[in-house]
C-alpha cells in the first residue's frame, strides 16, 4: 500500500510541474499603454481587484479602456 501512495504522490508532483511551465502571463493595457507586465493568474486577479475598486472609487478606469494580453510563459 505504501508504494501506491508514493507513486499517486509522484504522479500528481509531475503533473503539478507540467502544469507550471505552461503557466501563461498576461499583461494589462490601459489605452493601449501596458500598465502591468508578466503577471502570473493571481497577480493578474489582484491587479484586476484593484482597478475595479479604482473605478469605484475615481470612475477610471472604464472596463473599455482596459485589455488584457494573454502571453505564453
């Protein structure tokens, strides 16, 4: 039983890394200009937050000045 458990551990451990080096980026443009680079997802989502709570708090920036760049890592 104890070789079963360590090779589900390995599998799920490679799978985990095959996982991570696909892992894309993304960049965030406001008008055009890039204003975060190479952000992982979470990095990403946080950015996001943060601007949504901007728009609430200022009015900008508006969701169409806004574009994401979805980028190979």
């Amino acid at each position: 039983m104890k070789s079963g458990v360590i090779l589900a551990f390995a599998l799920v451990t490679k799978k985990q890394e095959l996982f991570d080096t696909m892992a894309k980026k993304y960049n965030i443009l406001y008008n055009g200009d890039k204003i975060y680079t190479n952000l992982t997802e979470e990095e990403y989502f946080n950015a996001m937050e943060d601007l949504a709570s901007q728009f609430y708090e200022t009015g900008s920036p508006k969701a169409e000045q806004l574009n994401t760049e979805i980028i190979g890592d």
